[in-house]
C-alpha cells in the first residue's frame, strides 16, 4: 500500500472497533421500537498506538492518507449563531475547501456542533452532540451517490458523471484540544474488506455508513493540541477508484495523557459534497 507516514512520537490509546455481530449491523438515531436494541454495532476495544502527525504534517494529504492539515482562521467568532454560520462560515469554507482541492464546486449539507459533556456518551433529550467514539466512516460506496440524489436531484445525474467527494472539514471552537481529540487511519493500511457496511435508521430515511473491523495493521495518527486557527480535512467518500484514498476511518478517543482539567471539547464539523466536472 505505499510509504506509510512516521512521526517522532505516539501515545497508546484504546479504540472501539467494530464487535462480531450477526447479520448487518443497524443503529437507530431515535428510540427503537419496543424490543428492539439501539444499535447492534457493538464495541470491540483494541488498545492501538497513535502517532503525533505534527512532525509529518507536510506529507498528510486528501488523496493519500484520507485526512489533511490545514491552517486557517475563520472569520467567525461566535459560532452561537446559526445564521452567523451560515452567513459567515459556510462561504469561508467552500472557499477553503475549493483550494484545497481544486474542485469546482463545494455544496455544504450540514453541519454539527459537538459539546462534550463528561460521563454522556450520546446524546439524550436535545442536549449537545457528543463525540462520536467509535470506528466509522460516514459514507460508503452506495451513501456517496444517493447523497448526491437526495439533496440535488435535478442535478444529481450529471454531477455523478464527473468526479464526486464527500468531505467534512472539523474545526476546534476552543483550543487547544486535549479531550476526545480525532484519530485517523492512514488510509493506505485499512483494507477495503475492514470496512463493513452498517445501516443508520432515521425517521425517514436510513442511511448507510461503514464500521470498522479490527485490523493490527491500520496505522493511526491524531494532531496534538489543534488550535482553533487549524481545521481537518476528512474525506469520507471518493468516487475515484484510480489508487487515491477514498474513504478515511476515523473516531474521537480518550487521549491518557490528558489533564484532569482539561476543558471537555468543543468542535464543529461541516460536511459537504465536492463535485469536479468530467
């Protein structure tokens, strides 16, 4: 799979992998119905090392590890605003991430305010949104596309014929972030069969992520202390099968090293479809 990244230093961390489970795994984003458990993706810890990308910075790409360093600092101070955002950040965005990747055109679906609130480990009753703390990919081979059906339809066949991305860009609201900071898996050292296909049930739709099966050979790294003049580029779907990484496994941990001070993370994460013309 090519030269994997080094780094001078890591820290040995535990991560919630994808458990065996019988059948296809399938998690409700709302109360299941009676009888039914929430999720049938279980957790798996496996204790793996995690390696300081800083040093290496320079060699972490989109198209090669699947995850990307960027400097930035956003125009926005208050992300309290929906509007503001909106207003403000999205357009910054799409012009950070149009550089970055030299796409014609970037479309922001959403985005997601994360507030951790220690000993919560989901959300509950309309509290903020936790850290997602297990292995995934948020869209697959057939999620990618249908995306693109479900939110451009009228353009939707033609935008499929060029290039297709789906890219989240995750930025700090204040940092130094030392709580539940990302983890990344090189892309080059997780085999596609590592990827399980696992169906996220909404009220009205279900969408289809990947799970991540334990493999001792994913090598993983994570950005220290990223400052809110930094943001990560994390591509969870690519329509090119040319060799290019196309899908980044990632997940928010509990970093050992963290002080028992620290003040619990706060992020945002935008999620947007990158289209290039054929």
């Amino acid at each position: 799979m090519g030269t994997t990244l080094s780094a001078p230093a890591s820290i040995t961390a535990s991560l919630n992998y994808l458990a065996p489970v019988d059948g296809r795994p399938r998690t409700y984003t709302f109360d299941p119905p009676a009888g039914e458990p929430r999720s049938t993706a279980l957790p798996e810890a496996h204790d793996v090392r995690i390696r300081d990308a800083r040093a290496a910075a320079a060699q972490l790409a989109l198209d090669v590890t699947g995850f990307e360093l960027l400097r930035h600092r956003s125009a926005l101070a208050d992300f309290s605003d929906e509007q503001q955002i909106r207003d403000v950040y999205y357009p910054e965005s799409i012009a950070l991430i149009r550089a970055a990747t030299g796409a014609d055109r970037v479309f922001v679906f959403d985005h997601t305010i994360r507030r951790r609130v220690p000993g919560v480990e989901d959300q509950r009753d309309g509290g903020p949104r936790q850290p997602a703390t297990r292995v995934h990919v948020d869209h697959t081979e057939r999620s990618g596309p249908q995306r693109v059906r479900d939110l451009l339809p009228d353009e939707a066949e033609a935008l499929l014929k060029g290039r297709v991305q789906v890219i989240n860009l995750w930025r700090p609201l204040r940092g130094p972030v030392k709580d539940a900071p990302l983890a990344f898996a090189d892309a080059r050292t997780v085999p596609f069969s590592d990827y399980v296909p696992s169906d996220l049930v909404y009220p009205q739709r279900v969408g289809e992520t990947y799970s991540v099966r334990f493999n001792p050979a994913h090598e993983w790294f994570y950005v220290p202390d990223l400052q809110t003049d930094e943001a990560l580029l994390i591509k969870c779907y690519d329509s090119e099968t040319d060799g290019r990484a196309r899908f980044v496994a990632h997940t928010a941990f509990h970093d050992p090293t963290t002080p028992a001070d620290a003040p619990p993370r706060e992020s945002i994460e935008l999620r947007t479809l990158v289209f290039h013309k054929p």
